[in-house]
C-alpha cells in the first residue's frame, strides 16, 4: 500500500472520529424535538456552507463551466432517486410508504462525508499538508451532523444496536471517497472531477431543503433555529478561512 494513501486513510479517520462522536452525543442525552430541530439546522447551515464555499466555487472553476452547473442539476434527480429508493426499501421490510426522512437524512450525510473524503484524497495529493488541513477543517462540521443523523434516528424509533450500526457505517463512504480521490480522480480530467463535485453538491442541497428542514419543523421547534442556521454556516465559514 502506497505510504501517501495510508496518510490519506489516517488524514479521513479525523472526520470520521468527529461525526462518530456526535452521534454518540445523541445516544448520551435526551433528544426532545427542540434539541432535535436546533441540531438540524446546525447540520443544514454547515451543509449548505460545504456546498457553497467550497464545491462549488471550485466547481465553477472549469473551463466550461456549464458542464459542472447541469451535474448540480442532475444532482436534484440523482435525490429522487434515492428518495424513491429509501421508500421502496422500507416498503418491502414492512415500512410505511412515506417515513423516507430519516434514513434520507442519514443518507445525505453519507453524502456530505463521501465529499469530504473526495477533497481530501485530492488534497493530499497536492499537498499532504493541504489533505490535513482539510480534514482538520471537516472536524467540527461533522460533529453535529452526526449528532442530527443519529438523533432522527433515535426520534424514528430505530434500535439503538442498528442506531450505532449505523453510526460506526459512517466510516465507509468517507474512506471511499478518499479512496477515489486518490486513485481515481488523480488520472481523470479535471471537468470529470469538478462535475462529480458538482453532483454531488447538487444531491446535499436538495437533502438540506427537502429532508433536513422539513424534518426540523414537523415537531416542537425553536426561535433559535434561523441562528443556528446561519451560525452552521458561519461555523464552516470560519474554519474554511481560517484552517483550509
């Protein structure tokens, strides 16, 4: 195994650690509604900052940068059809038609984490010291996004087994995506790598909006919720600038 990927591997664990120790903060305390819709907003700040600092300026530096907007577009199908997906499968384990949220939402920070392991696969071969800025930066934006994910959960009813089941499967998509930035997206164009980020940043926005809001909201919610909203956001803002 080549050493850069094991410092690629090493440099993934950091977000992975940080979103694992959210949820394990939703299985220590009690979640009430308001809790739940506070941390979801905190989440869908730092998600939508993700999407906006970061993939997509990069995003929409190709050199035709028409192709990296229409997969940003794609991006709202590709959720679709995972919706559709989730509520097919819950379907036929006995589920109720229309519960996609949670598992949507688990989903979407899957997403965000297969991202963040993208950008730090592709830089850590930049730079390895740009890799650990990355991931260091990843750190406490995924804190509360794992908090979110595995508190819906809990509020869903989901056992507490498959809850940390769950909770430690975060690992995988954030190593893959290191995996594929690293060896993958090193030899392909640029435009291909620029449009997988802007699918992607196309699928977490649409989960932001469609999932992660609607969720906040369908129980007791919290004048707070529009600062913690902004304050997600201001939260990657500052560790954007001040650490990456």
């Amino acid at each position: 195994m080549p050493d850069g990927f094991v410092l690629v591997l090493v440099l993934a664990a950091l977000p992975t650690l940080g979103n694992f120790l959210g949820g394990v903060a939703a299985e220590l305390f009690r979640i009430s509604a308001r809790t739940l819709s506070l941390a979801l907003h905190l989440a869908a700040g730092i998600v939508l900052a993700v999407v906006g600092l970061e993939m997509m300026p990069q995003a929409l530096n190709a050199q035709t940068p028409w192709v990296p907007i229409a997969a940003f577009l794609v991006g709202g199908a590709v959720f679709i059809g995972l919706e559709r997906a989730i509520a097919k499968i819950r379907r036929r384990v006995g589920g109720q038609e229309g519960g996609t949220g949670p598992l949507a939402i688990y989903s979407g920070v899957a997403i965000d984490l297969f991202s963040d392991g993208v950008m730090i696969g592709t830089g850590t071969l930049v730079d390895p010291r740009l890799g650990l800025l990355l991931a260091l930066g990843q750190v406490p934006a995924d804190v509360p996004e794992g908090f979110a994910a595995v508190a819906t959960l809990r509020r869903a009813g989901t056992p507490r087994t498959s809850r940390l089941v769950m909770s430690s499967a975060f690992a995988v998509p954030i190593l893959l995506g290191a995996a594929l930035g690293y060896f993958a997206l090193r030899d392909a164009p640029e435009l291909a790598t620029l449009s997988v980020l802007a699918l992607t940043g196309g699928i977490l926005t649409s989960v932001v909006v469609e999932e992660m809001i609607s969720k906040a909201h369908e129980g007791q919610t919290s004048r707070l919720d529009p600062v913690f909203l902004t304050g997600g956001f201001a939260l990657f803002a500052l560790v954007s600038v001040y650490l990456a």
